[in-house]
C-alpha cells in the first residue's frame, strides 16, 4: 500500500497538481531577475511587461538570468494566455544593445 500512495504521489507532482503552488506571473518586470554585469555583454535584452501582449524588448538583465526569464515567460503564456496570436503584432521598432552601467544592466 505504501509504495501505491508513493506513487501517487509523484505522479501528481508530476502532473502540477499541488494546491499550494502558486500560478506564474503574468507580468514580468526585469527586477524580478539578476541584473549584475561586469560589461555590456554581460546582459540581454528582455520584454518587461504582460507576457500576453506583444513581446518587443524594453529593458536588460544579466545573461544569467535569461534561462529563467524564458522559462518565466512560457509559464506565464501557459497558464494566462494560450490562444495568443504574436503573429498580429508585427515588427518591434528598432532596438539597442543592452548596456552595463555601474555594474547593471540597463536597456
């Protein structure tokens, strides 16, 4: 019996199925992520804002934080907004590189 309830267990925390988790964020902002760079290519640019709306770059973390900003965002888009269309959103304007500012990342 116990090795059945184990294995219960693990298939629904497999499945996501806690009530304590929490759902992802809808709204990202770039505090949310390590900004800390030595120099300009330290850093990535990255969508600040609703993860449901168009995507177009608006400010920079540190790249080793990209990892779990694009995670981020795709759980976000999963859990808020599975039936968005990017592709009505068109170009982003022109953007400029990432910068390193007293030991920051800013866009």
């Amino acid at each position: 019996m116990d090795l059945l309830r184990g294995a219960t267990v693990l298939v629904l925390a497999a499945l996501g199925c806690s009530s304590d988790e929490e759902p992802p964020p809808r709204v990202l902002d770039a505090s949310m992520y390590a900004r800390d760079c030595a120099q300009p290519s330290d850093c990535v640019k990255i969508t600040a804002g609703d993860v449901c709306t168009c995507l177009c770059a608006n400010a920079a973390i540190g790249k080793a934080a990209e990892a779990q900003y694009d995670a981020d965002v795709q759980a976000g888009i999963a859990a808020h907004c599975p039936g968005w269309n990017y592709a009505t959103c068109g170009a982003c304007p022109p953007s400029t590189a990432p910068d390193c500012k007293q030991g920051s990342c800013v866009p």
